[in-house]
C-alpha cells in the first residue's frame, strides 16, 4: 500500500496534465499526496517513440510534484472494460487507497477517452467488493473503494458540474504540458502535424481555462463533471 489523497486514472501520457494539472499541482501545493497512473504508453501516438513518452511522463511528474506514476501496459487504442483490465486497474486502486480519483472525459474525440473513464469508474466500484481478490507483489490487498469519482475535461466541450480555481498554479500545468515535447507544437520539430501539435491546440488549453476561470470570477480554472451527485455539509461548503 501506498495511501495517497489523490489519484488521476488516464488514457494516456499526457492526459492528466492537459485536463487536470492545475488541480494536480494545487493539490500538492496543499500537501496533499497525488499519484497518477497511465492505462498505456501512448504507443500508437503519430509523434514521438514509447521510449520519448516515458521520460516525458516522468519529467511532467516532477514538474507536479507527484508522489507516484505508474503505467498499466494496456494497448493504446485496444484495451477494454474487460475483467483482465478492470483487474489491473482495481489493483492499483488498492495499492494506493484513494480518496478521490480524478478520471478520463465520459465522452470526448479519443476513443480511449470514455472508455478509460468507464473502465476507472467501474473498477473504482468493484475495487471495493471483498470477494474480488487480488495481489500486490505477492502480498492479498484489501478491499478499497474511492470516496468520489470525479472526470475532467479534453477536447471537446463539456459543461462542467464544479470548477476549481487553478490560477497560482496554470504556469507549472503548462509547463507540465510542455514537457511532453513530442507531441505538442515544436516550430522546428519535423514530424507530421497532428491535431494537438498545432499551436491553436495550445492556445484552446489557454483559452478554455480563461473561459472556465472567469466563469468563478478568477484567471483560469479547470472544469469537472460528477456521475453520482455528492452531498455537503453546509451551503458554505459550496463556496
């Protein structure tokens, strides 16, 4: 077990830190533990090499402060909600026991997007029903269900349920982003253009936090949506 506050179950390298860096870093700031685990390496990606995306990945976690990163080796573009994947995620989950997971888009333009937030959702659930037994490097886990499952935004627009202020924390997500060189706009870069290698892709990233900041009334802010409403204390809780 290494019990975290936070953790963020993405696609791909990369997903975490264009849809919830901010948070991710403003969390840390906070001191909060945050992990982060990627279902697969980005293997069918137009630009860049496996090889380039784990040390960009690795790279952008120390630019977050993360306490860990993980990789699953599940098939870009082919891996499923299946028993054998949902295994290895509520694996994970166990190992890390946490409180909140921060997930994949329901629905966006990557395929891989809703299906790896249907596969963290229902592995976040079955992550907490004893009869499922697993294994960590020969040690039986524990039963372990997250506290909430919450899913933030990629490229298509989505109107988010809650949005959190990230605006003394945008400068470390977008240098978080920029460390993942291979596939984001580099002006002497000659690989083919793909659709977030254009600089108006990063600008969309700008834009959209502008747009969801100024929503709450501050500089940038990053959108969320919840599939099982949450409960609060009190109305000030709220705000």
């Amino acid at each position: 077990m290494s019990k975290v506050d936070l953790l963020v179950l993405a696609a791909h390298p990369d997903d975490a830190e264009l849809g919830c860096g901010g948070t991710l870093a403003k969390h840390v700031a906070m001191g909060w533990k945050v992990a982060v685990v990627d279902f697969t390496r980005g293997e069918l990606g137009t630009r860049g090499s496996v090889e380039q995306r784990n040390k960009e990945a690795a790279e952008a976690a120390r630019i977050l402060g993360l306490t860990e990163r993980l990789n699953l080796d599940l098939k870009d573009g082919f891996f499923s909600n299946s028993e054998a994947d949902q295994l290895k995620v509520i694996e994970v989950i166990r190992y890390f026991q946490p409180d909140i997971v921060l997930a994949n888009a329901v629905t966006d333009r990557h395929p891989d997007h809703g299906k790896g937030a249907q596969l963290a959702y229902d592995s976040c659930f079955l992550a907490g029903l004893e009869k499922i037994r697993t294994h960590w490097h020969g040690y039986e886990q524990k039963a372990w269900r997250p506290k909430a499952v919450y899913h933030f935004m990629q490229s298509q627009p989505i109107k988010p349920d809650f949005i959190v202020d990230v605006s003394d924390h945008w400068d470390t997500k977008m240098k978080a982003i920029r460390a993942f060189s291979s596939q984001f706009f580099q002006p002497d870069s000659r690989e083919p253009v793909t659709f977030i290698s254009t600089p108006e892709f990063l600008k969309m990233v700008e834009s959209r936090g502008v747009d969801f900041g100024h929503a709450i009334g501050v500089r940038y802010g990053e959108g969320f949506t919840v599939r099982r409403t949450p409960g609060v204390n009190s109305l000030r809780d709220i705000f």
